[in-house]
C-alpha cells in the first residue's frame, strides 16, 4: 500500500489531494515545528470579489513550538467570521446544501488544538467524498522518510507549481478559473466529481 506523509493544514488545496488521491495511507507529521504564513491553518476560497485567504489564529507560547502542541485563539469570533464567508462564497454552488451540514459544526464548536482541528476536518472531506483512506501519525519528527512519499511542502505557500485540472466554479465567468484552491471549492461546485481532478 502506498503511503504519502503530509503536514497538516487547513481545508487544504487540491495539490495537498491530489497527493491523497494517489496513496491509500495519510501519515501527518505531528512533530514538526509551527510554520507561519502556510496552509497549516490557512485555506483559499474564491469569492465573488476573487481570491480569499481564510487564517485561523493561533497563541504563540513560545518560538519554536510542535505543531501538535499549536493551540487555537478564540480572542476574535473567527469561526463566526469563516463561516459566513464560506457561505457567502458558496450557498449558490451546486453542492452547498448537500454538505453544508456536514462543515457547519467546525464553526459552532471550539478545539483546542489547531492540529485535532484539522485533522477532524480532514476526515470530514474524506467521509463526504467517501474516500477510505488510513490516517497514521508520526511518532517522531521524521528526517529519513526512505519507503514513503515526503510531500510536507505541499503545506506551504509555495509550494511546487500545480498544473491543476479545471473544473465548474461558480465565480468562473467573473474571474476565470483559478488553480489550486481549497478542496471545498471544488467539493461545493463539483461534488463527488471532485475524486477525478487529477494534476494536469
């Protein structure tokens, strides 16, 4: 079986799936340190004005902190605020309704740590795509990855160049297709098609 290891992030890109899309093991690191500024706890959705980054806030304990250890502020009411954004982007996309119920609880309810958050969230968009797939989780930081698959960077920034495959979005008419966004965009606009985008 072939296995990928991973960073965690955020509702992330399709170039993050695309790499889950071709392995049946997910091992996220979990001893790494926080990185900021990357999709650890960012997302990108397209909204009717275009292009959007959605960031969770984090407290800063110290500066060289695990990212299992990184813990969630809620000193500003941001699930409130992701949330009606999300559905400001997407209640018109052909998928909302079926899987808005499904996201819906990651706004209401609190965790305490940023890693549990997204990996939750991580299962989710597995479950609503109904992708089996095993997530594993590193016991130490893991500099010799030998037999499996090291796409940590696929968290960044910038990342690799992705050549993703176009797909239906809503906003598309407006602003032209745009490449590598959040997997919700293309699981709101496409739904389960969302298992055939493969990188172009």
């Amino acid at each position: 079986m072939d296995s990928v290891l991973l960073s965690t992030a955020y509702l992330p890109p399709l170039s993050y799936f695309s790499s889950i899309f071709s392995n049946d093991i997910i091992v996220l690191e979990k001893f790494e340190h926080f990185v900021k500024q990357s999709y650890r706890n960012r997302c990108e959705i397209l909204t009717a004005n275009g292009k959007l980054a959605l960031s969770i806030p984090v407290l800063k304990q110290s500066d060289k902190e695990l990212i299992s250890e990184k813990r969630i502020s809620y000193a500003e009411d941001w699930q409130k605020q992701h949330w009606r954004t999300i559905t400001s982007a997407y209640k018109n996309s052909p998928y909302f309704e079926y899987f808005e119920d499904e996201f819906r609880p990651y706004y209401e309810n609190q965790y305490e740590f940023l890693f549990e958050f997204n990996t939750s969230l991580l299962q989710t968009v597995l479950n609503v795509l109904r992708l089996k797939r095993e997530i594993r989780f590193t016991d130490h930081y893991q500099t010799d990855t030998g037999f499996i698959s090291d796409k940590r960077n696929l968290s960044e920034i910038r990342q690799p160049f992705f050549n993703g495959q176009s797909y239906y979005q809503i906003f598309s008419p407006k602003s032209g297709f745009v490449n590598n966004l959040s997997c919700i965009d293309a699981v709101f606009n496409i739904g389960l098609e969302t298992l055939h985008l493969k990188n172009a």
